[in-house]
C-alpha cells in the first residue's frame, strides 16, 4: 500500500493482532483492493499463519496529521439454543 506509510499502519493495527497465531500485523499483511477518495477497501491476511480476515475498510485521512488505533467492532452474539428452538417453532407453526 502505497499511501498508508509504515508509520500510520504501526498506529493504525497497534491493538490488533491475528487471532490464530497472535503475532502482530504488519503492513505486509495488507493488500489494497480498491481506493475511493479516504476510503480503502483492503484485504487482511496474517502471512505468519495464512489466516484469512477477508476484507476490511479503512477510512483514511491521507491529510491527517495524527491518526487513532483500529477497534474491534463486535457484531450480533451468537445464536444460542433457544434461538434454534424458538425458529423451529415458528416455521413450524407459519409454515
């Protein structure tokens, strides 16, 4: 990647690091596949371990002078087994 330097990505991925082999990320790790203004569409693979993260977007302000470390952003918890009863119940009862 051509216009995140090594410097940003160190501050960028500084909380992040693979969860198979836990060894930290470097800019290597990262392959641009598309850029659209700040906006950057990359993929993230571990090259220690070949884990694949598939894509991630990065929103980067090539004009900022200071830049802030990535966070985790968690999605919905996991279905549980009452989550299976209750739509089997339901396509039972509608279907």
């Amino acid at each position: 990647m051509k216009k995140l330097t090594q410097k940003d990505f160190r501050i960028l991925f500084s909380g992040l690091c693979c969860s198979r082999c836990k060894n930290e990320f470097t800019i290597d790790d990262l392959t641009e596949i598309r850029n659209e203004n700040d906006i950057k569409i990359c993929k993230l693979q571990c090259q220690k371990c070949n884990k694949d993260f598939g894509e991630i977007i990065l929103n980067y302000n090539k004009k900022a002078t200071k830049h802030s470390p990535l966070e985790i952003i968690d999605g919905p918890a996991p279905i549980d087994f009452d989550d299976v009863i209750e739509a089997h119940k339901f396509i039972k009862e509608n279907l």
